[in-house]
C-alpha cells in the first residue's frame, strides 16, 4: 500500500456522532445520528446540503426510483429530499423493545435493504438484523446482537460480511443473491484477539475483496482479508471516533471516514468527515435500495 497518503477533513459539518457514508452520484451521503440529521456532500466542492430529521437516524441509501431510504428511531422509512416527506414502511421494534432504535444498514447487490438495531441501554441479544425486500416485505435475518453495525458483500455475490460491535468480532455467511437467504456464519477475525484498539464498526469492501473496517474509540481504519482473517494495514485518523468509512469520488479511489465528537476529548476535527487519498486501491460501487 502506498505511504504517500494525505488524510484531510472535508465539508464544513461538524457531525455529533457521524456514521453510515455512502457515495452516489457524486455524493457522500452520510447521517449524524445524534444531530437527527442527514447530510448530502459533494467531495469535489465541500457543498452540502443538511436535512432535519426530526429522530435519531442511523443510515440511510439512495432510492432506485428517486429519494432515500432511511432507518433510526421511528423504523424504515422513505424520505423525499424534495419536500421532505417522510413515509414509515416498518418499525418490527418500536413497541416490543422502545430502547431499541436502528442503527447501520446498506442494500445488497439485488437491491434489497439490511438494517439492523442497537440496544441504547446495552442490553445483550436484545437487537436484530432486518431485510426488506422491493415489495416492502419486512423478515428477520439475524436476532441476538446487541449493536448491528457494518455490513457489506462480495464482488460474488455469494458472501455477506457483518457485525455486531460488542463481539469484537467480524463474520460472515453463505449468502444466496437470488432469495436473500443466508447460511451458517463463520467469524472472520477477532479484533480484540488482533489486538487492534476500538471496536469494530461501519465496513466497506474493496476491489480486491479486501474488508474496510473504522475502530470506534481506536481512531482508525483496517485492512482485513476475510480469506485468512489478517490484518493486512492500518491508517490512523486524527481523532478517537472513526465511525463508518466508504469509497468514493470518480474513480472510487478515495475513501471517505465519519466521526463522531468523544465525550471527554477536545478534538479539532472530530464530527467531520476525513478524505483518504493515495491508497492505490479502488472500492466498488454501491447499489441502491430496488424499490
């Protein structure tokens, strides 16, 4: 990997706990989770264009047929960035489990939508990993984890890579493209066993097939390979919080960092959004929601 790398803040937001990038057309689009805000960037110009939205919301995808799909506190939602309407599709957990809201998400490479919730009061094996389809069928796909986090897929098809922050742990499972079906999961890696500092949470993949991962509260991001469950490199971000990371720009070369504001730390940069440049790797492009 080249060492020739810059690492600078982008835009002007200062995000409370910034999380969930996603690069389309040109775009970052990311969320401020405690800021109840959705955030539009350009990369090229630092223009951005912030949402209001009303509740914690923790991810958020580009719409096929127009506007974004969102999750946070009220459940699934769409949301029209043309007159703001917010349209609710699912809340499986608003009055079973009310200390529990959603949390990171992505669409996989047929377009349906992944997201799952975090227990805000830790509450172990009390949150779940979603999936809604185009029609806007809702089923659980995983249940007991704590804090889902970073999930994403292989240039196959046929893997899905995910976490649950709390196990320090990065898995993975058979995954049918077809259906949305998924097998038994294997653990990649064991990040605190690597000894990497922070806990594992968004994730990106590579061209390569290579896992992108930011460590909350270790400030930084790692190279995993999914095949031997290593540590291939590291790059260190100027503050504790890196929270999510994506590629992007035109050439999906650059990869883009959110961060969150430490509670005791005073941080120059942190809640901003940090630019990677000269990893001499490419990312892969991100698909949107198919409904």
């Amino acid at each position: 990997m080249s060492k020739n790398l810059s690492i600078t803040p982008i835009g002007s937001q200062v995000s409370k706990w910034g999380e969930g990038p996603i690069f389309w057309e040109e775009h970052l689009l990311y969320v401020d989770i405690e800021g109840h805000a959705l955030i539009r960037l350009h990369v090229e110009t630092g223009v951005e264009k912030v949402w209001e939205m009303g509740e914690r919301i923790g991810t958020v995808v580009p719409r096929q047929s127009g506007g974004f799909l969102c999750a946070g506190d009220s459940g699934i939602f769409s949301f029209d960035p043309n007159t703001g309407e917010k349209k609710n599709l699912a809340d499986p957990e608003g009055d079973k489990r009310p200390d529990n809201r959603f949390n990171d998400g992505k669409c996989d490479p047929s377009g349906r939508f992944w997201a799952g919730t975090i227990s805000t009061v830790k509450k172990t094996g009390d949150a779940n990993l979603y999936m809604l389809n185009a029609k806007g069928n809702l089923s659980q796909r995983v249940n007991g984890v704590t804090n889902s986090n970073g999930i994403c897929w292989n240039h196959r098809a046929d893997t899905m890579y995910y976490i649950d922050t709390p196990t320090k742990e990065v898995w993975c499972y058979p995954f049918d493209n077809s259906t949305g079906r998924i097998g038994e999961k294997q653990v990649i890696i064991n990040t605190e066993e690597a000894d990497l500092a922070g806990s594992p949470d968004g994730m990106t993949i590579d061209g390569e097939g290579m896992l992108w991962i930011a460590m909350c509260h270790g400030g930084m991001v790692v190279r995993i390979d999914p095949h031997r469950g290593e540590l291939i490199d590291k790059v260190e971000l100027p503050c504790l919080e890196t929270t999510a990371c994506a590629f992007g720009g035109s050439s999906l070369t650059r990869l883009f960092v959110t961060t969150g504001i430490h509670k005791s730390l005073e941080e120059s940069n942190a809640g901003k959004v940090f630019a990677i440049d000269g990893l001499g790797i490419c990312g892969v492009s991100a698909f949107p929601f198919a409904g």
